[in-house]
C-alpha cells in the first residue's frame, strides 16, 4: 500500500534507498495525494533518491515555499488590515507554523489563511476585510445565513486583486458540535510572534489540529494532519496538553491523536478497535494515490456530519441542499 510506504518513508527516510520505480511511483503518488510531498522532500537524502525522482521533490520544495511566501504576506495584508482595531489575530494551521519556522512548516503546502478573532469582533473584523479588498466566495442567501448561525468562522473571502482566500474563525468547530472548546482562552493564551501577529500556545495547536483530523472532518487528507500533529507534539508538555485538551472538552480526541501519531510516525502504541480503523482510514490508498476501502471512507464522511450537528438539523440541511441543487434552471 502506498500510503503505508509513505508512513515509513517519512518515520525512516534511509528506508527508501532500495526502492524499485513501481515502488517509487506508488510513493510519490500517495505523497501528492496527502499533500506531503514537499515535507518527504525534505525529509529524504538525495544520496537515495534516484536521478528521475530528485526534479519532482525539488519542484515540490520550490511550491512549498512559494506558498509559504504567499501566506506569510497575506498574514501581513490582513493584520494591517485589521491594525485600527485592537483585535489581537491569532495565525492558525499551516501559516503559523512557517510564521515561527515550526518544525511542521517544514515542506507545508499552504492554501487559506485562516486566522483566529475574538467572536465579539467578528462584525469590525469582517467591515475591515472589506474595505481592503475582500469579498464573498459564496453569494448563496442559505450558505451565507448558515455560517452566520452555525459556523465556527464567517464565510469564505476572497482578495479581489491577489485571488487568496481568507477564513476568518471565532472558534475551531461548529457551533453545532457536540464539543465547545473555550476560544476565548484559546486567544489569551495566544503567543506573539513578529509584527504584531499572533499564534496559539503549543498546547492549543495540538488541540486545533486534533479537533480538525479528529474532531470534525472525514479523516480525507489526515495523514498530513496527523505528521503536523507528530511534529507539534515535542513543543508541548505533555501534562499541559492533557489539562488543556479537557478543558476544550477535546481529552479523548486528543489521546488517540497521541496513539496514532506514535504508533505511525514515532516508535508504536498499543491501539484501540477505533484507533485501529481510524489507522485503515488514514491508510486507503493504493499504488496511484487513489483512495480505496470505499465503505470506510464513506462511513467516516457520513460520521464527520454526525458529529458537526444533531441529527434532525442535519437531515434539514442536507433536504435543503440536495434542493438548492436540484432546482429547475
């Protein structure tokens, strides 16, 4: 299984020195798929990879850094922004870390930025965007009311000039989902960086990743999310993290993202049942990155919706939806 080999391949980078070309293919195809072809990049010695090979991992470092480039300035176009207001903004995910060169930002791929605000300054936060540039991705009456109400962030924006998108967030999971993490603590805690930006303490970086692999999508990419997660975790005390993990109402997801990431990356953990087949999740690929085990993927979709709302509210928003795409042109 390529997804597999890309597992060992980033635990024990020397593993790769005698790979054949179908297992290299299978390699480099699973590495796109999870977006983590630019972290094996810079994981691997060039003295093991072959001749064909080192022009692909070479191109992928180079987007890698241009996409940390552009995040770094969109991070800096929205604080100034932002600067009039007295809203502290925190950097989440991907731009944080190469904003204070984590080790996870190594070879990250960067899309949105996504930033963190105080829930009481979201309407000056979204006022401001606007008058510099940004708009609305999604015009739709029911897709904008419904981020407004149920949302952890405001709907997408995008720069009408650069083409970057922004989400804003006032907290990292739906305001329908069974877990309420403390947001407002979140930004307390936040740590300065440069230029008047902010990101969050190691311990709530841990809890955001968890609660996006874990705690609210359908696992799709959470390989890269669980190598984030792997790399976070030696920034953090480990007591701290429990502490800060119940407090957000996130133990049990925090305790198996702790297992999972051993047990993969590190040196091994005893599994659960429910870690075992969330590790099959994370596994289904095969040799041309495509997913595989449809009904497992199908069934932690149909999970990642359970979890985001009660179940009268999604059936509601699913009718609604399945409507709005099958109305009469």
């Amino acid at each position: 299984m390529s997804a597999a080999l890309l597992v060992r391949a980033l635990r024990d980078p020397a593993c790769v020195a005698g790979l054949d070309a179908q297992a290299w293919n299978g390699l480099i195809a699973a590495a796109r798929a999870e977006r983590l072809i630019a972290t094996l990049a810079h994981r691997l010695d060039p003295a093991h990879v072959p001749s064909a090979v080192r022009p692909i991992l070479t191109d992928a470092q180079n987007d890698a850094a241009r996409e940390a480039q552009q995040a770094l300035w969109e991070a800096d176009r929205a604080a100034l922004a932002l600067a009039g207001l007295d809203v502290r903004m925190v950097l989440l995910k991907g731009t944080a870390y190469v904003a204070d060169a984590l080790a996870a930002g190594q070879g990250r791929f960067i899309g949105d930025l996504d930033i963190l605000v105080p829930r009481s300054a979201i309407a000056a936060v979204e006022k401001a965007l606007i008058a510099s540039g940004w708009e609305w991705v999604k015009e739709d009456a029911y897709d904008d009311a419904y981020y407004r109400q149920w949302m952890h962030e405001l709907p997408p924006m995008i720069h009408v000039e650069r083409d970057r998108m922004i989400d804003v967030h006032h907290t990292i999971l739906p305001l329908t989902a069974r877990q309420t993490p403390d947001a407002a603590a979140m930004i307390a805690d936040a740590v300065p960086i440069a230029n008047g930006l902010y990101i969050l303490s190691a311990e709530d970086r841990i809890v955001h990743s968890v609660a996006h692999m874990l705690a609210d999508g359908d696992m799709q990419g959470g390989l890269r999310n669980l190598w984030d997660i792997y790399c976070l975790l030696p920034d953090a005390d480990p007591a701290a993290l429990t502490a800060r993990a119940q407090r957000h109402g996130l133990a049990r997801p925090v305790a198996q993202a702790r297992r999972l990431a051993a047990a993969l990356y590190g040196d091994g953990a005893a599994l659960t049942l429910w870690d075992r087949l969330a590790r099959a999740r994370l596994l289904a690929r095969d040799g041309w990155g495509r997913e595989t085990r449809k009904a497992l993927v199908f069934a932690f979709y149909v999970r990642s919706h359970w979890l985001r709302m009660p179940p009268l509210m999604l059936a509601r928003h699913l009718w609604t939806k399945w409507r709005k795409g099958h109305r009469p042109q």
